[in-house]
C-alpha cells in the first residue's frame, strides 16, 4: 500500500524557517517525482515545487521567490522541503504528492495519484 | 503565470449529467494532454479522478469522464449522486517558468 506521511509542520513566526519531511512507503520511491502541493484555508490548490527521481530535474512555483528548497533522499525514501523567510501567505496544509506514472529524470506532468494527509504550517507572530 | 479558470460553483439534481470547465492557454491545457482533475471533500485530500485529459486511474467511477477541445477541457459527471457534492480542481502541465497550473477549484453542489 502507498503511502505518503507528511511531518515537520506547525506555528512559526514571520520570517522564520521549517523544514517538512516526507515519509514514502509501498512504492518504488527512486522511480517516482515528487511535489509538494499546498492549500491555504479555504482556498484553491496551489503546486508548490518537484523534483525528479534521481533530483536532476528541480522546480519551484514563481511566487515562492527562490525561498524554498525540495530534495529527497532516495536511500531513505524521503522528500523534504525547507521553506525560508516565511510569511503570512505560506499559511497552508502542505501536501507531498506522487507523480501518476513511474519516470527516468523527467519534470512532472501535473498528475498527482497518490497524496499525504498533509501537514499543516501556521506562519504568525 | 496565471491559474487555469474554473468556474467558482455548479449545480444539478440527482441523475443529471453535469461538465465543468476549464480554460486556459495554447501553453498549457490547449498544448499538451496533460489535463488532470481532483476532486477533494472538505477537510480530506485531493483524489485524482482523471489523468491525461480523459484516463481515469483504477478504482473511478466510469461516471467521471473527461475532454478536450481547444483550451479548455472539460469533466463531466453522469448520473450524478449526492455523494459527489464536494470540490473539483483541474491542473495542466504547462510550457511557462514552472510546469505545473492549477485551477481555481469548483463547488459542486447537488441539489
């Protein structure tokens, strides 16, 4: 069974850092890219950053401003995401998502098959 | 770059079929099969529903389809169901600085 078990979340104040960790089991995980999606309350879904299966291939959403940082460790089956100069608008359940198909050092195609329950980060003073 | 658009809410009674929309650019939804929906209940994660415009992953209901034409794509919902009352969000791969947009997210509301 896949599963996907988000950590590191909780209250930090305006500017500060947090760093969320990502727990993959009953897959592959070396053969998968990854993302982080978040939601902030009550909104929309925003994708927040992926990495392809060997880390070659990085990206980040254009409002993160180079602030956050997504790497993964293959050997221990985990993908984090540390997240710098936090501010009001990074108030949001981040999630860490599969990509739907098994791929050799490609960039996402947007389509997420499995989620976390996802960790939730308050930024507030 | 700009978000795909969705509209914020649609409705329909119990059996009828029902499409929601959404619209974007030849850079991403009109450019490429990559086409997704999600379908979320509130407080739970999102289920991806529909893949590569029309694949549904295993386990879907047959109910969900989708479509594309031109820059828009479209799900549509048959026979719909009470317990189909939750939120629909779409997403494409997309050409532009980063290969990932998201709609906006549509209420489903079953009258």
């Amino acid at each position: 069974e896949v599963q996907l078990v988000e950590s590191g979340g909780g209250l930090v104040r305006p500017g500060g850092s947090l760093r969320l960790s990502c727990a993959a089991s009953g897959f592959t995980f070396s053969s998968y890219t990854m993302n982080w999606v978040r939601q902030a309350p009550g909104k929309g879904l925003e994708w927040v950053s992926s990495i392809s299966s060997g880390g070659t291939y990085i990206y980040y959403g254009d409002s993160l401003k180079g602030r956050f940082t997504i790497s993964r460790d293959n050997t221990e089956n985990s993908l984090f995401l540390l997240m710098n100069s936090l501010g009001a608008d990074d108030t949001a359940v981040y999630y860490c998502v599969r990509d739907v198909k098994p791929t050799v050092e490609r960039v996402t195609a947007g389509a997420f098959d499995f989620w976390g329950q996802g960790t939730m980060v308050t930024v507030s003073s | 770059q700009s978000a795909l658009t969705q509209p914020a809410s649609v409705s329909g009674s119990p059996g009828q079929s029902l499409t929601i929309s959404c619209t974007g650019t030849s850079s991403d939804v009109g450019g490429y099969d990559h086409v997704s929906w999600y379908q979320q209940y509130p407080g739970k994660a999102p289920k991806l529903i529909i893949y590569e415009v029309s694949h549904r992953p295993s386990g879907v209901s047959i109910r969900f389809s989708g479509s594309k034409s031109g820059n828009t794509a479209s799900l549509t919902i048959s026979g719909l169901q009470a317990e189909d009352e939750s939120d629909f969000y779409c997403s494409s791969y997309t050409s532009g600085i980063t290969p990932v947009v998201f709609g906006g997210g549509t209420k489903l509301t079953v009258l």
